[in-house]
C-alpha cells in the first residue's frame, strides 16, 4: 500500500472509529494522517513479523490525542487485525483513546503534551551511547510546543548532536480552542529551532511529495559533520480531507454524529477515493446521504476569540447576585 493509499485508510478509519466511540480529535487525527502514512509507508524501519526487533526505527506521536491515525497505519501494516479498529475508545479495547504502548508497535504511552519529545531524546542519546544505527521519529503538535520540556529537550539533542532523531511538526495552526497565534505567539517557528541547533524544514505537511523530499533531506543532513538533529515543520489543515471539518476547532473535540455529519464526511472521502482501495464500513458510499439544514451548526466561527463575550464575566454576576437574593427571599 502506498502513502497516498494508506492516507486515505487513516482518514477513513479515523471517522469510523470517531463516529461509533464518541471520541475526539478528529481534527488532530485528519491534519496528521499524510505525515503518518508517509512514514509508515518506507521511511521508517518496522516489521510487523517481528515488532520488537532491536534494530527498528522508534516512533512517538507526541500528540497522542490523534492516536486514532497510529491505530490505523498498524492495523493496515498487519500489527493486529483491522477489525479490532472498531474497539476503538470502548471499555476493556486495548485501543485507548490517547495511543498506548500495550499494543505492539507503540514505544510510547503519550497524552500528557510535552513529554515525547523528551522521551525521544532519551531514546536517541541511548542509542548513540550504544552505537545503534536506528533513528528515532517524534510527531509533536504545534500547540504542544508552547510546553517548556519541548524546547528543554530540543537544548538537550543539540547539546548531544543527537543526529539520529528527527521531529515532526504537525503545524496545524489551530489549538484547544483557538488558532495557535490568538492562544500564544509562536512564530517565526522556524527560526525559533534554529535558535536551539537544530536543522530546520519547512514544507507542505499535506503533500506527500514535499513530506518525502523533507525525510530525504533530513537523512542527508543526519550525515553532514555539523551533526544536528533535525526538526520538518509540516504545515497542514486541521481537519484536511473534510471540507467542513477544516480550519473549524469545533472539530477538535466534537466527533461526527449519526446523519448529516457522518453521511458527509464519508461521501466527502469517497469522492477522492483511490483506484482499487476498499471501504471495509461502506463499500459503495452512502446512497442519499443526509445533508445539513439551515438550523445545523456548520461554516461557524467557533474560535474563543470570536465566540467569547466580553460582557460574560459582568452577566454571570448579574445572575449570581440574583441567585443569591432569591435565595435571601426564600429564607425570609
């Protein structure tokens, strides 16, 4: 299966496995999926035969609220059956809804944002110390980096030369519940990881032509004297693939519901198909899928910048004094 296919599988099986748990982040799960497919289809070293053999690749998806889109790329390389997909987020699945380390093919427990990185730094210096060969990948979410263990640990591989490790950044632009620069000023990114030694790339993180240009160019410069270890800024949509899911936090945390929501979002993927790959939950589409109305929220703003009233604070007030005095009323 190449990138282009699997991508689309990861994008498929996100909504399926969304829709029937309830979960989130299907947001998270669609803006990554490229850079996922891209590095479980030939650029990392894995084997589901043998998913613990000492010389693979390590990955950690830092940003383990799309853990869904891991779950996916294993399922689909033979780590476990792809039906299990379907556990997703359900009581006693070994698919948890922030990626879990209990299933083969995940190094890393993560959820709580700023720690893989660190991890992976771990991971590198150990194999440098141990004259290993193998690289280790991170996946970071642009929100997670307002954390400081992700810039102590970026001090830490450029103090090491720690070549072998190469971080991703699923620079979506979007965060909680705002686009990242309403919520905390970051850029210029770039610059800022120059600043810390590190080798920067900058690309279109939707693009898997520019996604293996990036890891083409992160193993040669892994090679160069300077030994630096390199970050790809892969710039995406949050929520590419589905038109009204992009650019919309709203798709953060809300999962497609039952009628319009899934019936679109599924017909949406089907319409950019690829030649000869199979749909395991609706073969053939959905027929006369439900369309959204005037009264369903959708091509809303629902940034907190733009939906926060500044009068709330002095209103919620207003009704707490209320309360209190029908309360003083009622005792009287």
């Amino acid at each position: 299966m190449n990138s282009e296919e699997l991508a689309w599988k990861i994008r498929r099986h996100g909504i399926e496995m969304t829709h029937l748990s309830g979960g989130s982040h299907i947001g998270a799960i669609l803006s990554v999926a490229d850079i996922i497919a891209v590095l479980y289809s030939g650029v990392m070293n894995i084997d589901p035969k043998n998913p613990k053999k000492m010389d693979r690749d390590r990955f950690i998806l830092s940003k383990g609220h799309a853990g869904a889109s891991i779950y996916a790329a294993l399922a689909e390389n033979g780590f476990f059956e792809v039906e299990e997909l379907k556990t997703h987020y359900q009581n006693g699945s070994r698919l948890s809804g922030h990626v879990s380390h209990h299933l083969l093919g995940v190094d890393f427990s993560t959820g709580s944002l700023g720690h893989g990185l660190s991890a992976g730094v771990g991971m590198a210096y150990a194999a440098k110390k141990d004259g290993k060969s193998h690289k280790v990948y991170v996946v970071l979410g642009d929100g997670e980096c307002d954390e400081g263990s992700v810039w102590e640990a970026a001090l830490f591989a450029n103090h090491f030369r720690l070549n072998n490790l190469v971080a991703i950044v699923d620079h979506n632009h979007m965060q909680s519940m705002d686009f990242q620069e309403n919520t905390l000023e970051i850029e210029d990114f770039g610059e800022k990881w120059k600043a810390f030694g590190w080798n920067v790339i900058e690309m279109d993180g939707n693009s898997h032509e520019e996604l293996n240009i990036a890891f083409e160019q992160a193993e040669k410069l892994s090679k160069e004297e300077a030994h630096k270890p390199t970050v790809i800024i892969a710039n995406t949509i949050k929520g590419f693939g589905v038109s009204f899911m992009q650019n919309d936090i709203l798709w953060h945390y809300r999962f497609p519901h039952e009628g319009w929501e899934y019936d679109c979002a599924v017909a949406e993927l089907h319409k950019c198909k690829p030649e000869g790959v199979e749909d395991p939950y609706t073969p053939d589409g959905i027929e006369n899928p439900a369309q959204p109305t005037e009264r369903d929220d959708i091509g809303n703003d629902h940034t907190f910048s733009y939906t926060w009233d500044t009068s709330y604070p002095e209103k919620m007030r207003r009704v707490e004094a209320k309360s209190g005095s029908d309360e003083r009323e009622h005792r009287v």
